[in-house]
C-alpha cells in the first residue's frame, strides 16, 4: 500500500512539474519538464536523505560524540524492531526533529540541539520512537520524496516568472497565466503534501507512545515544541519550506503564507489521541514492563569538543 501511495505521489507531483513545463515552454517544455521529473524522481529515491541532511545542515554523531543520546536510538531501534538508524544532529535553537531514509535499512533520524536543550530524556524519547515509527511505517520515503519534488516545483514555478515574456503561442495563457500557475503551483504542491501528512502523523503517534509506553511523555514533546516552535525561527526550513512536512512539529513561524495548509493535524488533536490512548493500555504498567532502560547520565550528550560546541542539555 505504502509503495502504490508513493506511486500515485509520484504522477500527481510529475503531472503538475510538466503543468508549470507547458505553461513556460508549450509542448516541448512540457517534454522537458517531464525528463527533469523522471531524474529528480530517480535520484529522489536514492538520495533524497542525503539532500534533506544536507538542506538542515545535521551533522552526524556516533556513540563517541555523542554517546547518550546514539544510545538512548539504539535502545528505541531495538524496542521497535528496527536496524540502527544513522543519528543527526542539527545545530538549531527550535527544538525538533524528523526521519529520512528510502526504507528501515537506510533510515536516518535527525533532532536540533534545542529538543536535548528543552525537553527531558524521557519527552525526547518520546520524539525519537515517534520518528522510528515513521520509520517502521515506510513513511520516509514518501516524506523525502515529497519534499524534494515540491521543492522543486515551487522552484520551477518561480523560474517561469522570468520567461514570462515568452510564450509559445498554443499555449494561450500569457503572462497572467504564468503568474498565477507561479502562485498555485507551490500551493498544488503543498495540498499533495497534506494529504499524506495528517494520517502518518496520528499513526506515528500512536506506534511511538506504544513504543516507549508512555503516551503522556511524548504529549508533554509535543507541547512544549509546538510553543517553542511559535516563538523560535528555524531559518533552514524557512528557506526551505517544502520540507516542513517531514519534522515532527511545523518548523515554520507562519510568517507570509507558510502556514496557509498546514502540513499537520493539530496539536490538540494529538494530545487528545494520545490521551485516549494512554486510558487504553494504561501507561504506567507499560512504561515498567517495555519501556527501554535509558541511561541516567553521559559525559557529552550532543556536545563536541573539537568543534567548540558544548553539550548544555539536561542530561549531560
């Protein structure tokens, strides 16, 4: 199901690539247009993590640099039944997080400094099972892929304005057309975004709170990002706002019309489901009986000596 919803994914966002090709270069531009599709598309599936990583400028740690927080994903990877996924770091005073990865062998998980500054060892733990969940579901790929593709049509979008002068005569549409599919291109694009967005995140939510057993911890997470989130600018995502969808929270401050669509249910919603399910299975027995045993203290959590940066979380 995961690879047919790719698929669909993939024909909705080429379709409208080749829409904003025709409206700048008629027939043949939408021909070419689809051959720039069909590369991204490729290369998407192999190398979008990397160009995500890349975007949000996340550095990788291991369990030397830093050692309690590589450890506290490799005790989660295991509770979920997952290989190990590569570990991230973004240097970043919002706090938050995402995953990337074409499947469960190739995963990354990334998180800001500003989540290990904020949140407790166990509302991170919290985040991180939900980003696994992601993980687990097959979602990445479809995260990944989505941000690249509508990153670039937004970027297309934009660069029909500078032709906008020259069109070919069959196309009818002129420089008004252009503006506008220059405006509701990156809105199409955002729409297709959202309808795979509000569902994952519910069932990420869910997977990752059964995970840990503690639905109240990864509540508590989602508060605290979410204010955070209002009042913190994550100037990597603001620059790149196709890629909102992928973080745990919106990084976006909802300056001009980044926040038109909303890439992700409520936070209300969400606590209020993890509630419900807390009142389910009935979190304190859970959190004893599965709940991984996270280490009490380390050294360094994020910090890095040879580059100068100091862990300052609460756990150091």
């Amino acid at each position: 199901m995961n690879y047919l919803r790719t698929a669909v994914l993939l024909a909705g966002l080429t379709a409208l690539f080749m829409a904003i090709g025709y409206v700048i270069g008629g027939g043949s531009g939408a021909l070419i247009a689809l051959l720039v599709a069909a590369g991204i598309n490729l290369a998407s599936y192999w190398n979008a993590d990397k160009l995500v990583l890349a975007m949000h400028d996340a550095h990788a740690v291991d369990a030397t640099s830093a050692p309690d927080l590589f450890q506290l994903v490799r005790d989660l990877a295991r509770s979920a039944g997952l290989p190990m996924p590569r570990v991230y770091i973004m240097y970043n005073p919002q706090p938050n997080a995402f995953a990337t990865g074409r499947d469960p062998e190739h995963a990354a998980v990334a998180v800001t400094t500003g989540l290990l500054q904020m949140l407790s060892r166990e509302e991170v733990a919290g985040v991180i099972a939900h980003e696994l969940a992601h993980v687990k579901n097959r979602d990445t790929l479809t995260m990944t892929i989505t941000a690249t593709i509508a990153g670039a049509i937004s970027m297309l979008a934009q660069f029909g304005l500078f032709f906008s002068g020259q069109r070919d005569s069959n196309t009818g549409l002129g420089t008004i057309g252009t503006v506008v599919m220059a405006i509701l291109a990156p809105i199409a694009a955002m729409i297709v975004q959202m309808a795979i967005s509000r569902t994952r995140e519910y069932a990420a939510d869910e997977l990752g709170a059964r995970t840990t057993g503690r639905p109240d911890a990864l509540a508590s997470a989602l508060i605290k990002i979410s204010a955070a989130a209002e009042a913190v600018a994550n100037p990597t995502a603001e620059r790149s706002p196709a890629t909102a969808h992928l973080f745990i929270v919106n990084p976006l401050t909802g300056q001009g019309m980044d926040n038109l669509f909303a890439t992700h249910p409520s936070t209300e919603n969400r606590i209020a489901a993890l509630q419900r399910l807390a009142a389910e299975i009935g979190w304190r027995v859970a959190a004893r009986a599965n709940a991984p045993a996270y280490p009490r203290r380390a050294a360094s959590l994020w910090g890095d000596s040879a580059s100068g940066r100091e862990g300052r979380g609460p756990w150091g």
